[in-house]
C-alpha cells in the first residue's frame, strides 16, 4: 500500500511539471501566431497602398490621353483649342497649338481620391492638308 501511495504521488509531481511546461509552450506558440497574424496584416497594407499608387498612376496617364484626344478634336481646322472636364475619376485637361503645318497636342490628368497622381502626355507632329502625323510623344510627369 505504501509503494502505491508513494507511485501516485511521484506521477502527480511528474504531471505538474508537465502541465506546466505545456502552458509555457502552449503561451509561446500564441505569442508567435498573433505576431504572425500582425506581421501579415502589415505587409498586406503596404501591398494595398502600393496597389492604390499603381492604379492612380495608371488612371492618371488615361486621364491624361483623354484630355489630348479632347483637344484634338477639331485639330485640322483649328488654329488651336482646349478642353477641360472632370469626371468621376479626375480632372483632364488639354491643349492643342497649332503653326503653319506643325503641331503640339498636350493633355493632363488628375485623380482623386485616396492616393493622388497627375501624369501628362505631349504629342509633337504635322498636319499636310488633312493627313495628320505624329512625330514624337512623351510622358510628362
């Protein structure tokens, strides 16, 4: 009886230790998921941020060619002629200036909204009787 007694209280002093070797690691592995969880959720909103950057950029440059295609409507018969309009993704803009048979078409865009970008276009070309040609374009910044 007495070696029975003395195996139940070595198993309990075995089980203590333990469970509290289990807590211990069952605290480090929680600690370690919500710092993975954090990191995660970090590095999940610089990829937004940059996303919304790149979109705005992109919107930006369309807005921009829209705003030369504006301007150029009426570019054969026109000495020069500009346009604005502001829609739901930005402000564009555009210019057309015309001498003799040469020709600058410039067009800008801005967007709104959370991440803000500008980006223009300018397009240099002729204009013989009524072919146009574009010589150069370039995106302006």
């Amino acid at each position: 009886m007495t070696r029975s007694i003395s195996r139940i209280r070595t198993s309990r002093r075995f089980r203590t230790g333990e469970r509290g070797f289990v807590l211990i690691s069952a605290l480090v592995i929680a600690a370690l998921y919500f710092s993975l969880i954090e990191l995660t959720l970090l590095d999940s909103s610089r990829r937004l941020e940059a996303a919304q950057r790149f979109r705005s950029r992109i919107a930006a440059r369309i807005l921009a060619e829209n705003g030369a295609e504006l301007a150029a409507q009426n570019m054969v018969h026109a000495a020069s002629t500009s346009g604005e309009a502001e829609l739901a993704a930005g402000v564009l803009e555009g210019k057309f200036e015309r001498s003799a048979d040469s020709f600058v078409l410039r067009g800008r865009g801005r967007t709104g909204g959370v991440q803000q970008a500008s980006a223009g276009i300018e397009i240099v070309g002729r204009i013989e009787g009524q072919l146009v040609r574009i010589d150069s374009s370039r995106q302006i910044p």
